[in-house]
C-alpha cells in the first residue's frame, strides 16, 4: 500500500511540465476560457443568492436570462468555487482548476493501469495520459475545462470497475465516479458510455456493475433528466454542423500546433495528432497479444478495439454512420472522440513494459519512456497569458453589465419562443414595468396600484419554470413577440410575486436522484454492518 501511494504521488508529479505554463500567470487566452470565467462569476453569484442548483441564470443573454445549468453540467463550477471560497479570485480559480485537473487525471490512470499493469507501467501510462497532445489542447488551445476535467473521471470509472469485481466495497464508487463523470460533461459521458459498458463484459460480476453504473445514471437524474426531455424547449442551433468537423487521416499525425479554429476540410487551425509516440508504443503493445498473459491480452484486444473504433468515428469516412446513429449531432464535433482514443493508447502504450520481468529493469524503462513522452510535449506546452488590466474589469458587476452570450452559439441555449434576439441585443435592455426587489435567486417582488387592468411585459425570457403569484393566485404566463415573459394584471393594488421553480420532470429527476443516494448509502451502511458482525463472530 505504501508502495502505491509513493508510485501515485510520482504520477501527480510527473505533471509538473503540463502544469508549469499556468505558473506565475493570472489567465490565459484559449477559445473557451474567458466563457468559463463569465460563467464561474454568475455561478459564484446565484450560490450566494440561495440556489445550490442554479439552472437559470438571468444575468446571461444580454440580461434576459438563459436555462444554462438546466442543460449545460454544472460540476465543473462546483470544482473550480471550493477553490474562489478559499479565497482565490475568479481567473486564477480558473487556472488552478486546469492545474488540478492535470495531476488528479495522472492519479487515475494511474490507480486504473496498476489493477492491470504494475506499478511502474502505471506511472509510464499516466504520464502518457497527461500529455497526450488531445489532452493538451483540451487545456492550453481549447480551454474546455469541462471536457478537459473528464479526463479524471473516465479513468476512475475503469479504475471503479476492476477494484468491486474483487472488493465488493468499490461498487458505490462505480456509482459515484459515472455520475460525476455525466455532470462534468454529457457529451464525453454519452460517447464513451458505450466502451464503458463493453469493458464491464470483460468482468466477472457484470450484472452488479451494471445495476452500479444504473444507480450512478439515477444520482445523476437531476441534471440530466430535465436536459432532454426539456430539450424541444430550446431554440434550434445551427451554429456548428458535425460533417464540417471531421479529421483526415493526415492530421492524426501531423505535428503543427496552433490556437485557431476547427474549420470545415483540412486546413484547421488547432491540431488533432494522436501524438507519433503513443502511437509507436501502443503497436508495441501488440506483441503482447501473442505473448501475454490471458488476462492482459484480453485488455490489449479491448484497447486496441477501442482506440481504432474511436479514431474511426473521429475521421470522415464515418459519416454515414453519424448520419444514422441517434443523437449524434449532438455531439457537434467528431473530433472529441479523440478523447477516448488518448485514453487507450495511453493504456497500450505503457503496457509494453510488462514484458520486462526484473524489478530494477522495468524501472529503469519505465523513467525512459516517462522521459520520452514528457520530450515530445515541450514543443506545445506553452499558453497564451492575459495582461492583468483586462482582468481588472472582470466582477460580477462588470459581467452583469455585458450580459454575455454562452459559448460562441449566438442562439445556444436560447429558449425557442425566442425571436429577433440580435435586435434585442442592438437596443438597451427594456426596463422593469415598475420597481422590483430581488428576495433571493431567480426571484422577484413587486406591489402597486394599477389604475386599469393591463398586460405586464417582464425582461425575462419565457421559459417552463417561470412563475408568476398575484395577491398569492398564480398568473397565466405567455410569451411576447420577442419571447419575453408576459401576464395579465387586474385593476386595484396588486401584491406581485415572480420566481423561477422546478417543472414536473425536474422534481422527478430530483426524486430519482435523491433515492439513488439513500439507495448507496444503504449499501455502504449494510456492508459496513455486515463486516463489523462477522468481525465480532469471528471465522
């Protein structure tokens, strides 16, 4: 044991050189990250106002509001607050969040390759994993902190697996791990949910890992439940077409690193190499497929599988099955199955090493091929800083003023009663009807004498959720022209009360999710009362 830990701490230092570009800066320029600081700035916001779950977010849309959270997995900004309530300022929350994310994603493949592997292959395919060149443009290029945090959570799922098929107290960790692997990104969830699932056919307890992996599903309801069956709710996007984002074969190999865009054809201005040494090492790892033992060829067959199937629907020749497969426009860019490829020839390119029989030998070509992996990064480890007078502007009250968009959709995430926004966006905001008070999160109070019945036109974007009491009976809501929230006012004084509640599926999902936890908990509770009665029975 104490082995593993000393092994576990060298795989988080080995990310030392993935992390040293973040040192000494406050932010980074990326396509992705100042999206992120809005967003953490407005999700700090809404937890201190009293929503522990902020699924709408009013400040965004130019101040109309938007469902944000209520689609968009709200993990990622949990993580990155604990660091902003520890006193660290939004940027540098940031910032921290991708320096933790490196050294917790080492950790798990770590703990995932030694059940496999050994100890020292372990740390070699950590190493391989930190600084595979996917891995690294999710961080530096993209600043998709939140499909750069999945790269934790898609080893521990595996790790999760292996450890309950001989302990039986891992089970709950299966549970635990896919969940937070779904509420860190769903499209990372939703892509390699498939090759999760055909590992668990490598095990010999399959249908408990499998009801396992359900429970995590049902801990993650909340978030996932309402996202799709509110989903007809939104505006229809077609900012980004997934046939305009597929990789050629070429570029799988092609060392040019750049901090441009994905762009329709081969000209794209980011990179989507594999990386030359994963891939030399991982046909190395094909050797073993003759000469390994039956349990390690088993996981060489399934890895290479799953590297090949994952490349293979990140290149164009798989388009006729993305126009067939359900809800894989959803995934918007083929290349994210790059994700999954990383992470199995991070897999395959340590196992090699299990050939060489001597302790001392196998350490000594574990460091070389550590060293090997960590030289052919330094090229690409390098990000853009942000000067510190920009970052000067960026508060709560600045991003509250700017109203920002969401991604770079101009229609994301919009709810489709929605029309002529970019007109909206032209003119200042349409005022209040009259004084509101903000009484918490997503909530408002107003009173006053009408002089005649009339309809009220609210700055809030219509959308389920919304809820208007007047003198305590609720109000028929409906949208305007330009999708804003409008009702009907009576004649006489009026005690007007708005909040953004839960729809039905929404306290559903809530319900779901809440049995799901008393459901792990009671495991935990009976295998830990069953242990403690057969230590006192004895044999």
């Amino acid at each position: 044991m104490k082995e593993t830990y000393k092994s576990a701490i060298v795989a988080a230092i080995a990310a030392i050189f993935a992390v040293k570009p973040f040192m000494g800066i406050r932010f980074f320029y990326s396509h992705d990250t100042f999206f992120h600081l809005d967003r953490l700035i407005l999700f700090d916001n809404a937890l201190r106002e009293g929503c522990f779950y902020p699924r709408w977010i009013q400040e965004l849309a130019h101040g109309y509001g938007m469902p944000l959270f209520n689609y968009y997995s709200p993990f990622t900004y949990y993580f990155a607050e604990v660091f902003h309530i520890l006193g660290v300022d939004f940027p540098e929350a940031i910032v921290a969040t991708f320096i933790a994310g490196f050294v917790l994603s080492g950790i798990a493949m770590f703990l995932f390759a030694r059940e496999i592997l050994g100890e020292a292959p372990a740390i070699v395919a950590a190493v391989a994993y930190i600084y595979a060149p996917y891995h690294l443009l999710d961080a530096y290029v993209r600043g998709a902190l939140p499909e750069f945090l999945t790269f934790i959570f898609l080893p521990l799922v595996f790790y999760s697996i292996l450890k309950a098929n001989s302990r039986a107290e891992y089970y709950p960790l299966i549970s635990l791990s896919y969940a937070l692997l779904i509420l860190t990104h769903n499209i990372p969830a939703f892509i390699s949910t498939p090759f999760i699932f055909l590992f668990v056919l490598l095990q010999k307890e399959r249908l408990k890992t499998t009801a396992f992996l359900l429970l995590g599903l049902g801990l993650s309801a909340f978030y996932w439940l309402p996202a799709i069956a509110e989903f007809r709710y939104l505006y229809p996007n077609p900012t980004f077409n997934y046939a305009d984002h597929f990789v050629y074969f070429s570029q799988l190999f092609e060392k040019r690193w750049g901090f441009g865009l994905s762009v329709p054809g081969p000209g794209d201005g980011m990179s989507f190499q594999i990386g030359d040494i994963h891939v030399i090492f991982s046909l190395l790892a094909l050797y073993l497929l003759y000469k390994g033992n039956k349990n390690l060829k088993r996981y060489i067959a399934y890895f290479t599988s799953t590297l090949l199937i994952s490349i293979f629907f990140s290149l164009h020749q798989s388009k006729i099955l993305w126009d067939i497969i359900p809800f894989f426009d959803f995934v918007l860019f083929p290349w994210r199955f790059l994700l999954i490829a990383s992470f199995a020839a991070s897999f395959l390119s340590a196992a090699f090493l299990t050939i060489f029989r001597g302790g001392r030998e196998i350490k000594v070509f574990a460091l070389l091929f550590g060293i090997i992996f960590i030289l052919y990064s330094i090229p690409v480890l390098f990000i853009l800083p942000v000067q510190d007078e920009k970052l000067a502007l960026y508060n709560y009250q600045y991003v509250k003023k700017i109203g920002p968009k969401t991604t770079v959709g101009e229609n994301e995430l919009l709810p489709r009663w929605v029309s002529n926004y970019s007109e909206l966006r032209q003119r200042d905001r349409i005022p209040w009807p009259f004084d509101a008070a903000p009484v918490g999160c997503n909530r408002y109070y107003m009173e006053g004498n009408f002089t005649q019945a009339q309809n009220i036109t609210l700055p809030i974007f219509y959308f389920p959720g919304w809820e208007v009491e007047i003198n305590g009976a609720k109000a028929m809501l409906y949208p305007d022209e330009s999708g804003l929230i409008t009702f009907y006012v009576p004649e006489g004084y009026n005690r007007i009360y708005i909040s953004f509640e839960d729809t039905l599926i929404r306290r559903l999902a809530k319900i779901i999710s809440i049995f799901s936890a008393f459901a792990l908990v009671g495991y935990l509770l009976k295998k830990r009362i069953l242990n403690k009665f057969m230590s006192i029975s004895g044999p």
